[in-house]
C-alpha cells in the first residue's frame, strides 16, 4: 500500500496505535525504571535527612548489616558494617563535624529487578566542607533497598 493511500487520518490513526501498543507493551526494565529510581533516591533523601539530623545510626541503616558490606575510600577498604559504622563515628564525632549533607547528580542504573548502580555527587557544608564522587551497588533484599558497596571518593584526595 502506498503511503498515499493511508491519507493523513490514516496515519495519525497508525501512529495511535502503535504508541498505545509501545505503551501497554514496553519491557518490564522500561516499567520498573521510574519505580525502582523513585524507591533508591528514597533511601538516599533519608539518609541525607538522617545525616543533617546528627544520627549517624540512622544515615547506616541503608547499609547491609553484614561483614560482607564493602566501603573504599581514601585509599582504604573497610568490611562490614560495624567497621564502617566506627569509621563513620571516628571521622564525624559531632554534630558540628557533620555539618550538611547534600546528594547531587544522581544517576540510577538497574541492572537487574534487584540490583541497581547508584553514580552521584556529595557535598558537606559546614566547619570542614568537602565533596566528591560516590558509586554504590543497591540490592533489592526482604528489609528494603540496601547499599552493598560503596565507593566515595573526596576531591581533597
């Protein structure tokens, strides 16, 4: 058939259908995209909050409890959650030294339903500002979106 023949309703009809076909069929990535990102920055809005509060335990509770949890930064590789709790402890022992947290630039990659790729910025405002770049792997678990790993870096490194 020639594209003469459809004549312009016949196209926007065509066109019609192939947008609510694309819609009603795109690939379940494509349908958990929005979901998953809205649900991962989620988790990472109340870590800020939790942060800016002063509550270090609470900034954790994203992180798998477990000795398994990676962390590198400044060179160094801490495992397990109770390392990097006290590393967290040891490196911000007040309010004041936490100054504020911001999270900027954020880009979510799924990788699987259950598994997601986290690239940002980070910022701290306050007695000793500094920022960097941070990546970490969420993993979808019983208990929520957790971070697996991280790695932060600090533009003063």
């Amino acid at each position: 058939m020639s594209s003469r023949a459809l004549g312009g309703a016949g196209w926007v009809a065509i066109a019609g259908l192939l947008l609510t076909g694309c819609a009603s069929t795109g690939t379940s990535a494509e349908k958990a995209a929005k979901p998953i990102r809205m649900e991962i920055v989620d988790v990472l809005t109340r870590q800020a909050a939790a942060w800016n509060a002063g509550n270090v335990e609470a900034f954790m509770e994203p992180y798998w409890h477990s000795e398994q949890l990676s962390f590198c930064s400044g060179g160094k590789i801490t495992l397990g959650y109770q390392g990097m709790l006290d590393r967290y402890r040891k490196n911000y022992p007040t309010r004041q030294a936490m100054g504020t947290l911001t999270f900027t630039g954020l880009e979510v990659r799924e990788l699987t339903p259950r598994a997601a790729l986290v690239l940002g910025r980070w910022e701290i405002k306050g007695s000793e500002p500094n920022g960097g770049r941070f990546t970490l792997v969420f993993e979808k678990r019983a208990e929520g979106w957790v971070i697996i790993h991280d790695h932060t870096s600090s533009d003063k490194e």
